[in-house]
C-alpha cells in the first residue's frame, strides 16, 4: 500500500466514524425523547384511571338503587294484580 493509499484509507474510515458517530448522537436524542413521551403518556394513564376510578358507583349505592328499582317493580305488579282481579 502507499502512503497515498494509506490516507484515502484514513479519510474513508474518518468519514463512516463521523457518520456513525453522527447517528449514534440522533439515536440517543430520540431514545431521550421517547422515555420522556413514554413518561408524559404513562402519566396521563394514570390520571385518566383515577377519573374513571373515581366515576363508578359505589357497591352499596348500586344495590340501594336496585332494591329501590325492585320495590317499585313490586308495587307495580301488585297494582297491576290487583287491577285484574277488579276486571
């Protein structure tokens, strides 16, 4: 090889490090920015899950309203029963 040979060589192998390296610094940017989307994403799951957590009816209310519902649907029956024997 010659020393002309040698540095082609050299420029060559400069040039694809500085390509690398170029790479590798945008990599690292986005990697950074996608742990702080991830994190802003992770976030807002967890406030969302707090709202619908905090919008369910309770078990007890449920089953309050429930056997409200039923005792009416029983006085209707029993009207409605009672009505027939009328007729």
């Amino acid at each position: 090889m010659t020393f002309e040979g040698v540095d082609v060589f050299d420029w060559l192998l400069g040039a694809v490090i500085a390509v690398v390296s170029a790479m590798w610094t945008m990599l690292r940017g986005e990697r950074k920015a996608a742990k702080e989307d991830h994190s802003k994403l992770a976030e807002r799951v967890s406030q969302i899950e707090l709202t619908v957590a905090g919008n369910y009816v309770p078990r007890e209310e449920y089953n309050e309203n429930f056997r409200e519902l039923k005792r009416s649907l029983e006085r209707i029956e029993e009207k409605l029963g009672s009505k027939a024997d009328k007729d």
